[in-house]
C-alpha cells in the first residue's frame, strides 16, 4: 500500500491543472487551458467545433477510425457530433489550449466573410499545420484569459474565425470585396471617440455602419491602419494622459477611460508611452523655459 508521502510525490511529480470558462461577451465559446503530463480523454464528441493547439510531446489523437500522432504546436480541429478521444503521455509537462466554437456562430462568421448565405464550414483535415494562424489563435486564446474590452474580444474572435475558414475549411467562401466605406467607417470613428469610455460591442459599430462585423473590421483597418478596438484603446490612452498631466490619480485615470483594472491600464500605458504611467506623471513635470 502506498504511504501518504508516496502518493503526495506523486501528485508533485505529476500536477494537472485544467481551467474551464466562458466569457459574457463571447457566450457561443468555451475556453479550455490545461497543463499535465499525462492526459486522457474516453471517446467522446462535441455539439461545437473544437480547436485544441497541444504544446509538447506525445499526443495520439484518435479521429475518423485513424489514430494521429500530434506534433507540438499543431492545429486539432474537430468536427460538430464526431466522436474522438485524446492521449497524452509526456515526461514534461504538456499545454493544451482548447476552443470550442458554436456553430450558429461559425454560420453567422461564414456568412459575413462570403457575403451572402453560405453553408457551414466543413474541416477535413483533422490536422493543421500553419504557423501563422496556429500562433493566431494561441495569442487569442492567451489574450482572453485577460480582462480585455468587450470590443476587443469580439475583433480578435471574428478575425481568428475568418482566417480559420478562409485558410481550412473545405472549398472555403470567397471574401466579399471591400468598396468605398469611407463615410461609413467615419462614422464608427467617431462614435468611438464620442464612447471611448464605455464597453462597445462590435455588433453596435457594425450598426453605426451598416456593415457586417467582418466588412467593418476590414474597412476599418484598411482605412485607418488598425482594427476599431486597437483604435479605442489609443483614444483611451491618449485622454489618459491629459487627466494625468492635471494631475489625477493613476487609479482615477483607469476608471474614468474605460480600463478595467489599474493594472490593465498600465500596460497598455507603457505598450504606446513607452513609460508607465507613474513615470509619464513625473517627467510631465519636466518643462523647459528657453527664455531663461
């Protein structure tokens, strides 16, 4: 019989931590982010589409009466209804990033990027090796495990669901062509601006610019070089530092732009600052007199 200390080693040797959640702006997705070293699922199938990005060593991924052995940082897609199971034996700790995708959201995606009506997305291939978007949706994925804007995680979603029908599905829609939204798309800017400091959907903006969440997106982008919830963030930060140059407190210049915590101010402070916002306090009170 095992000793208590024994089987104590033995959870140490082997830990497995699986974290489950959704978030409230994006209820079609769950999101699943384990770690262990050895892992087994029983043959089991899904009423979602399910991406699943497995970093390490030793995954067999049973799936259409074929058994696949998972190279590191490699692409599982698994079709809505098929049944599949997954193993893992590793001498290291493996991660494993999950997403599972609603189909009337992976429709509504399919149909924004064609245009017009389309059918859902077929996969066929169980196994996607393309560095670009299996980096895509792993920063996605870490990008939603913070308390990022409504606006920003519906923007990143959308993309990450355009390109994985464009670049995966089988015969995938040809992308409706961009015309001249100029008007339309300056009108989402400044509704942005006249809103920088509350929750946006990307469902509202669409609104403002009868377009399609997908066609906003890429007008957007293509007209003023970054997606609208980068262009939010940039308004937020820049009133940021005029409340700080009237001296108001860091905490006070986080909720009164949009943040959600201090310290998500902070870093987007110090990505586009260049210094922290304590910092930018400081050297604010730097003026040079030339006359003297």
């Amino acid at each position: 019989m095992r000793s208590p200390i024994d089987s104590k080693s033995t959870m140490k040797a082997n830990p497995s931590r699986t974290r489950i959640w959704r978030s409230q702006y994006l209820p079609s997705i769950e999101l699943v982010h384990g770690v262990s070293k050895i892992h087994s699922l029983p043959r089991h199938f899904h009423e979602e589409l399910e991406l699943g990005i497995r970093q390490g060593d030793g995954w067999q991924f049973n799936y259409r009466g074929a058994t696949y052995s998972v190279p590191p940082n490699t692409l599982v897609v698994t079709q809505p209804g098929e049944a599949h199971h997954a193993d893992c034996a590793s001498d290291r700790d493996c991660t494993y990033r999950g997403l599972q995708i609603g189909v009337d959201l992976l429709q509504q995606v399919a149909t924004e990027v064609a245009g017009r009506k389309t059918a859902l997305p077929f996969f066929s291939m169980p196994l996607v090796y393309d560095r670009d978007l299996n980096t895509q949706i792993v920063q996605v994925h870490q990008a939603l495990e913070q308390p990022i804007s409504q606006l920003e995680q519906q923007t990143l979603m959308g993309d990450l669901l355009a390109q994985l029908i464009l670049r995966c599905a089988e015969n995938p829609p040809c992308q409706a062509k961009l015309g001249e939204e100029r008007q339309p798309v300056d009108r989402v800017r400044i509704y942005i601006e006249d809103h920088y400091d509350r929750e946006i959907s990307l469902e509202q903006l669409a609104q403002v610019a009868n377009l399609s969440s997908f066609h906003l997106n890429r007008s957007f982008s293509k007209t003023f070089g970054m997606p609208p919830h980068a262009y939010q963030i940039q308004v937020r930060i820049l009133q940021a530092k005029r409340l700080l140059r009237k001296e108001w407190s860091i905490e006070q210049v986080a909720f009164e732009t949009g943040f959600a915590s201090q310290s998500h101010f902070g870093s987007h402070f110090k990505r586009l600052v260049c210094v922290t916002p304590r910092q930018y306090i400081q050297d604010s009170k730097n003026v040079i007199d030339f006359d003297v």
